[in-house]
C-alpha cells in the first residue's frame, strides 16, 4: 500500500504517516520540523523562505550564501 500511494518527507526521506504534521513547499512534502533552513536548520514554517536549488534558506542567508 505505502509503494503505491505513500509519500516520504524531502527533508528527512522518511515516511509521512497518519497524524504526522506535514506541509508542500518547493514541489516536495515535509515534515513540518523537517522543513528549515538549509544553512541555518531555523524553521521556516508559517515563515517567508527563499529557494536556491531546491533547498529552502531562511532570509538572512538567501542572498548571502553560494550553495
């Protein structure tokens, strides 16, 4: 069942199960304490992010950091 209709989260690659919060951002599900800051690991939850090659930044490191 979970092969065909099961999702695991983009940040931790683990299953998104019943109950678990979860959120889509950038075309991924996360667990909402996986999504966060690449740089940083802040929560980006509920929060303005920025996206430099698929993985989420915070704003304070959006401009400032070459990944």
């Amino acid at each position: 069942y979970y092969t065909l209709f099961g999702t695991n989260c983009h940040g931790c690659d683990f299953p998104i199960e019943a109950g678990d919060k979860f959120l889509e951002a950038l075309g991924f599900t996360w667990h909402d304490t996986c999504f966060v800051c690449a740089v940083c690991s802040t929560s980006l939850e509920g929060q303005p992010f920025f996206s430099k090659k698929d993985k989420p930044l915070c704003k304070k490191h959006a401009h400032s950091v070459n990944i």
